[in-house]
C-alpha cells in the first residue's frame, strides 16, 4: 500500500472501531491507538445509559406537560374512548396520524387529544397534542397530529389521553 495513503487507512480503522451504534444512532467516542476494545466498551455503554437516560427524561417531560394542558381545560371530561389514531405516516421530515374523535354528547365539542409516537418496540419518540375542533353531537370529526421531529423506523401512534370540553 503507498505510503501516503496509510494514515488515512488507519483513521478509518479508528473511527470504526471507535464508533457503536445504539438505538439506530452512530455514537462516535474518543479513542486512541493505545485504547482497548474493553475501554471503547465501556464507553459506549457509558454513552448508551447517557442517551437513554436522557429519553426517559424526554418522555416524563413530554407527558407532564401534556397532562398539565389537559388538566387546565376548564369543564373537561375524560373522553380517551371516543378518539381514536390511524396509521402514522411519513409527511415530509415529520411523521404525520389523522385523530378522529367521535362526540358522543348532546351538544357540539371539541377534544384535546394527547398522542404519543412510539417505535415498533414500544419505545417513546415523541409527544404531541392535537385539538379536534367543533365536532357536532353524534358526529366525527378529524385533526392531523405531527411529530415535533423527523421520526424514522417503524412508527406507531397511540392515544393515551383525550379530553372532550
């Protein structure tokens, strides 16, 4: 192999051998040719309990603050059965589920509908609320709910909590 082209090999084979991928994210950690493949471990997994430590905060933050605005809806009820998600598709760089909500009062509503995106595992990737808007007695009516970030994978949409008002 030519000599001018050796350093560049060599960093190749460091930036691989120091790169793990966790949770579809390439982490890149520092290294050297003196480290050992235990120590590049134990930095990927010290980074993989920083990013999932950081998903769960995410996650407790995103459904805290969408149990506050649900809850501070005046004369609200609690109407998780009457809405339900489609299938969650991709809509440029966001993924994007139709809600419909079905009013089953007397009177014309509308519902604030909290809905959650999740990989194909189960595991949280986003939050969002979305408000059905004046949906006539023993009617439907639909919203769109989109992601706050480009989500990618398998993504599933579920509605954990709606509130009709």
């Amino acid at each position: 192999m030519p000599a001018h082209r050796t350093p560049l090999v060599r960093a190749a084979v460091l930036t691989a051998t120091c790169a793990t991928v966790l949770g579809g994210l390439t982490v890149l950690t520092g290294c050297s040719d003196e480290d050992s493949p235990s120590g590049v471990a134990s930095r990927a997994e010290s980074a993989a309990a920083s990013l999932a430590s950081r998903a769960t905060e995410g996650f407790a933050s995103a459904t805290a603050e969408a149990g506050r605005r649900l809850d501070g809806i005046k004369g609200g009820v609690e109407a998780k059965d009457d809405v339900k998600a489609g299938a969650p598709k991709a809509d440029g760089d966001r993924t994007t589920v139709e809600v419909t909500a079905t009013n089953t009062d007397d009177t014309t509503r509308s519902f604030s509908v909290q809905v959650d995106f999740t990989d194909a595992g189960g595991e949280w990737l986003d939050t969002v609320l979305v408000t059905v808007s004046d949906v006539p007695a023993g009617k439907t009516g639909t919203a769109t709910a989109r992601s706050t970030h480009q989500l990618s994978g398998e993504v599933k949409a579920e509605v954990p909590r709606a509130v009709r008002y």
